[in-house]
DNA sequence: TAGATTGTTAATCGATTAACAATC
DNA sequence: TAGATTGTTAATCGATTAACAATC
C-alpha cells in the first residue's frame, strides 16, 4: 500500500493545532468540534477535519474531538514523543539565545552543545555548556547521537559547516544563516531568515501606506 | 483602475530574489536571465517570469533582466528604500540578540529603543541604546514616529502589550512570542514562531526515520 | 430515536507550469 | 534579419471550501 505523502501547507498548520490544543487541555476542556475550534483558530472547520483526516480520524460523529487525545495524537505525528540531540554551531548572541531557551527542551530537543571558533568564546558557558571549539565538531557529532544542528554562523562559513556536519551524520539542519543550504535531500533543513521575515513586514507596511494615500 | 492584490505566495519568494540578485550584482554580473536564474535558484523559469510580471515588466524581450536595476525594483517593492524606525520590547537574550543585528540598519530598519518590565534591565546598554522601563513605552512609541514593535517577551503579556502599541499608533509588529495577537487588520504582523520551525523539523525527521524502517 | 458532527466526496478557487506570440 | 527571451495566455495541478451521507 502507497503511503500517501502530506503536503508541507498541513505539516506547517499542525505545530498551531499543537498550541491552540495544550492551552484548551490545560484549561480544563474536554472536547471540541471542528466548528468550535475553526471560530477559536480562524480557520475553516472543513480545513481542519482535512488537515486531521490526512493522518485518520481521530473525531466522532456527533462528539467532536478529544482534545487530549488528539493534543497527543497531533504530537506523536509531529515527533515529540522522540528525544532529539541538538548542538549550536556560532555561540553569538543569537545562538547563546536559543542555547538559553529552555521550552525546547520541554519537547524532547536536548541541548549538547555549542561550538564556535573565536577563541574568546571558547570554553564560555551557556546553561551548563562550555563552548568548544570548531576542532571538536566532527568527532562530537559522531560519538553523542546528534540529529539537530542549529547554524547561528555568518553565511560565509555556513555553506562549509552544513557540509561537514553532513559528513558527520547530522540528520537535520536548523539553518539561520542567511544563505541556501546545498545539502543532499535525506537532509532536513528549517531555514528561520529573519531578514526575509522583516522585509515581508515592511512591503506589507508600504503596500498599506500606498493604499492609504490612493484612497 | 483596480489595483490586483499581490499574493502572499509572491511576496514571500521577493526577498529570497532580492538575495541572489544582490549576489549576483555583487559578484558584477550585469544581466541574468529568466531560464539561468531558474537554475541558480532552483525554481521555474515561468514562476520568476509570473512573479515579476505582477508589478510591471523588468525585463526585455531577447536581453532577459538587468540585474541592478532589477535588484533595485525589488527592493523598492519591498520598501527597503525607506527607513523605518523600530523598537525591542523584551531585553532577554532574544530581544538583545536582534538589538546587536547589524545588518537589519543596512535595509532601513533602525534601531531607536530597547524596553524591559524587569527593573535589573532598566539602564543596561544594547549599542548604544539604554533599556527603558515599559512606563516609558506609550509615550516614546507615540513621540519618536515608531513604525515597527519587536515583541521578544513571553505570551502572556504579548497580547496586553500589543494593544498598548497598537493604541499608541505602532503599524506593524515582528512577533516573536508564542501567540497569536489579535489586533486591527491595518496593523501588519509577521510571526517567528521558531518552536513551531522546530516541530516542522522534528516531522520531517521523523517521517524520514519512517520511511528508512519501512524500507 | 433524533441531533450533532465527523469523514469524505465533489466543487471551487488559486497557484504553478507550459506554451507561444510579441518584440527586442 | 535571425535568435533569444520576455510577457502573457492557456492548461494543469494542488489546496481549500462546500456539501452531505455515514454514524456516533
């Protein structure tokens, strides 16, 4: 039997399932109808029984959803039953910030270590990690089960870092770096751009201008 | 004259354009076309082709783009010729992180004020600019011609502090609190959700592992 | 049993790709 | 002029929404 692939448009609506489903269980409530959560969330009830019934039914007719079950269901499917070993790779501000981010952690992404290669960051500690050096990536990656590497680099020396990792055995790459990756596909790569996120805002905030003095 | 909306979809691929060609006009390349772009950035010929022609035709029929003038355009769509005054709320580790971003000034995103809640923060120095208590937000957001909030503080207090900035005239917010925040559609947000990021990674490690097992 | 609500099929909408006439 | 390549229309594909029969 083909099993069916999902599209990356469901993947990417599930981790907002995820949130919107905790909060209701930890307010107490027990179940929920695709209508009922489709007002909460915006979204169509027929995009969420969709998106749902792309991984089988976990509502009853008549009933609606459970929503712990489904809260659990949703995070078995998004991997979070798992434990993932992560290191940083640039021990800058912004990778001493995701190092310091302790939520992660609360989802099975378990913090290993931090690398950088700027000598006067070598040995600092960032929540009970010491930053190594660059020297030890390899055989790090290699003897600590890594899955996850978070690239926190200048985009000059990420293209070189990804590789190397992958020769390593990484499985996945969270890529801040502001460059493409060229990584073979069994790799998984998550680009976070945050400039590219801040340049989508300020169009947005242009175009309502524009409109604005048309009108 | 009806203006035509531009799609979401479009203007989510502008920046990653504006990035190759930035490279390639750096590199001294003067002129690209549709077809050796499409390769370059591993997208369809026809898709770049589409995507441009929805604000006007860059290029020439025989010649392909400009690549200055193209990179230009793009930035001009983008609203990258304009500067746009910014603020941090939240001066923990995230928040900071951006403060120190250099490179968001090189596109017009200056960097005018840092607040915090936490009175050990008040004071600290984040290049150049002092942290300020959240007592002084309303009247510096409504006095110094803020356009963009950066929201690095936990969820619960994002939403009450959206509203204030909102109240006090902000046009649009980055968020990078784990929650959706409910304002007037003429305020522009863009959302960095990275634990979401996060869980998108961890499905597609997981959905790989699957696959291997499977096979 | 009657009412509620899912699971699922069908219809619609929008985005992507292909094709080619226009034109530099 | 001939060749190259855009701008644009048409075809295809995929995602979203609507509708309703199945069923709890």
């Amino acid at each position: 039997m083909e099993e069916k692939e999902i599209s990356q448009a469901v993947i990417g609506r599930l981790p907002r399932y995820f949130r919107y489903l905790g909060e209701l269980k930890d307010e107490g409530v027990e179940r929920i109808s695709s209508q009922d959560l489709s007002e909460l969330m915006k979204v169509t009830a027929s995009q969420i029984r969709q998106d749902f019934n792309n991984f089988g039914g976990f509502g009853q007719q008549g009933y609606g959803y459970n929503v712990e079950y489904l809260y659990n269901e949703i995070g078995k499917i998004l991997g979070l039953d798992r434990k993932h070993n992560f290191i940083i790779i640039g021990a800058g501000n912004l990778g001493r910030a995701l190092g310091n981010y302790m939520n992660f952690e609360r989802r099975g992404f378990i913090f290993r270590g931090m690398f950088d290669q700027n000598p006067a960051l070598i040995g600092q500690d960032v929540r009970g990690i010491k930053v190594m050096s660059m020297e030890d990536l390899d055989k790090f990656v290699q003897e600590n089960d890594i899955d996850i590497a978070v690239l926190t680099i200048p985009k000059t020396s990420a293209v070189g870092v990804a590789e190397r990792l992958v020769n390593n055995g990484i499985r996945a790459i969270w890529n801040f770096a502001h460059v493409d990756l060229n990584v073979p596909e069994e790799i998984q790569v998550e680009n976070v751009h945050l400039s590219d996120s801040l340049m989508k805002l300020s169009y947005n905030i242009n175009r309502y201008m524009k409109e604005q003095e048309k009108a």
